[in-house]
C-alpha cells in the first residue's frame, strides 16, 4: 500500500501533535505523582519500578523523553486544600474551643494613661452626664456570680469590668496628628435612606444605645460617618457607621494583632457529631443553632469611648453608648464575653459540647424527644432550651 506525498505529509504532522500530547501528558502525571506520593512508597512498588514513555519521539524528530525515575517523598504531602480540617481519625473526643480558650486567655486591656488622663473628654463627659451612660441588659451580678469557680479570674474579671464600667477596644493611643475633635460625618443620603436613618436612630434611642440628639460637637467628640446600605434583594437598608473613615478613624487607633477571635467551626460540629455517634449508633441526632439578636449592641463602651462614637444626621449628634460592629475590636469584645457564656453553658449548667460562631450558638442533642419553649410557645431540643432559659 503507497500513499500520496500530500497525505504522507498531513499523516506525520498528525503523528508528530499526537506524540507532542503525549509527552505532556506524562510530563504532567510525573508531576501529579510528585504532588501525592506518600513518604516510604514508590510508584514502582505498584506499578513496576520505573516509569517511561512508551513511544519513541526519535522518529518524530522530538527530543527523547527521558525515563522517569520516581524518588522517595521527603515529607508527607499535605491533603487537597478542600480536605483540610475535614479528615478524622476514628476516636473522636468532644471539643469545645471558644470556650475552654477563656481558661488560658489573657485579661482585657486597661484603658491607657493618656486616655484617662484627657482632662479634655473627662470635662466634657462630667457637664454632660445624660449623654454618657453604662446600657446592657446583663444580669452582671449573676454573671459573675456564675464564674466565681472559672480557672481564669483575671480574664473573668476584666469582662465584668467591662460591663460595669464600659469596656476598652483595645486603642493605645491617638496616632501623629490626632486632633482634639474631629468631624467626618457626611450627609449624602437619598431621601429614602435618610427616613430609614431617622428611624433607626430613634429606635437606638428608645433602647438606650444612643442619646437624646444635640446641636454642637463637644470637646472631645469625633464623629464618624453613618450609611444606609442597600440589603441585597430588598428594598430595605441596613445602618453602618463606618469606623474606617478618613485620616483621624478610630480603627487606626486599634492594632489589628491585638482583637483576635476564637470562633468555633463546622470541623468541630463534625467531631462532636462523630463523638456522639460511636456512642448512639443510628440513633437520630437534633442539631441546632440560635442567635442572639442585637449581639454586640448588648455591650457597653467606656465613656472614654462613647465620646469618639459620635453619630450625626441631618444636623444632629447623638453618643453611640454601645459595642460597634464596624469597630475593630467590636468582635473581640463580643467573643470574649460570650465565650464566658459558653463556657457557663457547659460547665455550670451542663449544655455539654456546646459551640460558637461570633453570635450563633450551635450543637447537636442525643435526645429524642423535644421540649416546649414557652417564651416561643415551640418546641425544641432539650439542649437548645436549656441554653435558652439560661
């Protein structure tokens, strides 16, 4: 059988792209391997002890693939990033990191020299003491009375100082430059975002997170600017007060390295699950979740603070008394609260294996049957409502 030049030619450039193919794709498997292979095996001791390209690329006019040698792996290879925290081992035990973290943490943050030493702020807060007030609905005397057996009292009593008398973001101190007052507020609401505004600060004030509105910037006082952010999918806003803003913001006071969190994950539902299971079987399971409403508003500020919390519209201020979720360490704050939280949940009352994410509450619960809620008039797991009648 003959061929044609034409078709000789077109056969060996076909030839020739599929063997140029070929080679990378052994190219690319050699480096796979390399990427999984365990430490102590080889892929020869599976697949014999070499692995070499099984066509000739001489006859192409390629360079020879060279025979692949496979090398022992140094280290074991780390699992594929979506693997990672998701792999078990057989014995589980149950885990509870935010709260056993208060056991070890260190106390909250005193207020620095310079601050308490602003005669300035001190001055303005004492002429104008209806402005400036301790806002919580903490039963602060229970709580501490509950930790009186915590291994940690220094931390524990940092975080009741902090509902007693307000507490500290963590700011050192105001940067080069900082001046004695400052406004940054902004006023560039649409008409339907400033109605919203209007009405949410007159809810803030019905709750006594904010103060009665005034005219003038006092001494002291710095105001940061206030949005109405669009939700996605509504046509509702949502109230932000940017901490962030401009050159004198209050976020630049707070190092980020100091306002870490501990929050609980899916890793560690999952090994309590695991736990539960080794001793229930095919028993059903409850799982659940709660939040707290309002969570970090719940948390008072230092008058120290509150003075620099200043919200502003339409030509009106109001102090901001309460934790912030724009602050920087408005997070931390809440965490190390609520971690106490936890940490009475699961030892005081026995709300065992009980986690947390920032202001969710989550577990699971081997009990079958569920227990009503009077408040709700609803029946939940019995965990669940322990938690809640706490």
């Amino acid at each position: 059988m003959t061929c044609s030049p034409h078709k000789s030619s077109s056969l060996h450039r076909e030839v020739n792209l599929r063997l140029v193919h070929l080679k990378r794709e052994v190219e690319n498997l050699e480096r796979e391997r390399k990427r999984f292979a365990s430490p102590g095996i080889e892929m020869g001791d599976a697949i014999g002890r070499t692995a070499s390209s099984s066509i000739s690329a001489l006859s192409a006019g390629l360079p020879h693939t060279p025979t692949l040698i496979v090398h022992k792996a140094p280290h074991a290879s780390k699992p594929p990033r979506f693997l990672r925290g998701f792999l078990w081992s057989g014995d589980q035990k149950p885990v509870t990191p935010s709260a056993s973290a208060t056991e070890t943490a260190a106390p909250l943050p005193s207020i620095p020299d310079h601050f308490l030493h602003d005669e300035t702020s001190w001055s303005t807060i004492r002429d104008n003491l209806e402005l400036f007030k301790i806002i919580t609905t903490v039963n602060v005397d229970r709580f501490e009375y509950l930790l009186q057996d915590h291994p940690n009292p220094a931390f524990v009593q940092s975080v009741v100082r902090g509902l007693r008398i307000g507490f500290w973001p963590c700011a050192e101190g105001p940067g080069e430059g900082y001046l004695e007052s400052w406004d940054e507020s902004r006023d560039s609401f649409t008409p339907e975002g400033l109605a919203f505004i209007k009405e949410q600060c007159r809810q803030e004030e019905r709750l006594g997170h904010f103060s009665a509105p005034f005219k003038d910037l006092l001494s002291g006082m710095y105001s940061m600017p206030i949005h109405a952010v669009p939700k996605p999918h509504t046509d509702s806003f949502r109230m932000v007060v940017d901490h962030s803003a401009g050159n004198y913001s209050l976020n630049l006071l707070i190092d980020r390295d100091a306002v870490g969190m501990h929050l609980d994950n899916v890793q560690d539902l999952a090994c309590n699950l695991l736990s539960s299971r080794s001793e229930v079987g095919d028993a059903p399971i409850w799982l659940f979740k709660s939040d707290v409403s309002q969570a970090y508003r719940q948390l008072p500020m230092h008058p120290l603070w509150q003075i620099k919390q200043i919200v502003t519209v339409d030509g009106e201020h109001q102090v901001d008394r309460c934790n912030n979720f724009r602050d920087r360490a408005g997070g931390f704050i809440w965490c190390s609260f609520f971690e106490l939280v936890l940490w009475i949940a699961i030892n005081i009352r026995r709300i065992l294996e009980l986690l947390a994410y920032v202001d969710d509450t989550f577990g699971h619960d081997v009990q079958a049957e569920l227990v009503c809620y009077k408040p709700y008039d609803a029946y939940y797991p019995t965990k669940q409502v322990c938690l809640l009648e706490l």
